[in-house]
C-alpha cells in the first residue's frame, strides 16, 4: 500500500496590527496638501473674479471699454499734439548733432593734416 503525504505550507504568522503613527502621518500629508489645494484655488479664484483678472481676461479677449468720452478724446488729441511738437523738437536736435559732429570731424581732419 502505497502512503501519500501530503505536506502543507507553513502557516502565515497574522499580520502586526497598522502602525498608528504611521497612519497619523499619512492622514496629516493628505490633509496638507488638500489644505494647499484649495488655498490656491481660492486664491486663483480671487485673482480671477477681481476688477484686474476681469481687465486682463477682457485684455486678452480684445474688449474694450466701451467710446473714449469728450475729456478723453480731448485729453488723447493733446498728447498727440505734444508727441508731434516733440518729433519735431527731436528732429531738430538730430541736425545740430550731425552738423556738430561735422564741424568737430572737420577740425580733427585740419589737425591731423596739418602735421609736421
């Protein structure tokens, strides 16, 4: 007669129980960062709904405020105005510059010239 033996794995010890500090500490990470998560939401939301985010939201869609009034209109031809005074102003000034620089180069040439 033949004997079967049939040999069975040793048994598993039983797990230790959790750590519960190392549980706490996963608990506080996730608390942490769902606290960060929703600080900066609410602060992109503050950002967002405030009179700056809706300028540069209406910047970046290309809306205006709505037709320049008489005092802006007037107040814009003014700075115009002056911007082609000073145009003029800066052309004038770029002559006398070229023509200095001119009587200058002219008088080094004379002295160099002039030599012994």
């Amino acid at each position: 007669m033949m004997q079967v033996v049939v040999q069975t794995p040793f048994p598993t010890p039983p797990s230790p129980p959790p750590d519960p500090n190392f549980l706490a500490m996963q608990a506080f990470d996730l608390l942490a960062t769902v606290a960060v998560a929703v600080a900066v939401i609410l602060v992109v939301r503050w950002v967002v709904m405030s009179p700056i985010g809706q300028a540069i939201g209406d910047r970046l869609r290309g809306k205006r405020h709505g037709p320049l009034t008489g005092e802006q209109e007037d107040r814009l031809a003014r700075i115009e105005a002056e911007m082609q005074a000073l145009r003029g102003d800066l052309g004038e000034v770029s002559e006398r510059l070229d023509f200095a620089e001119r009587v200058l180069a002219e008088r080094r040439d004379r002295r160099l010239g002039a030599g012994p």
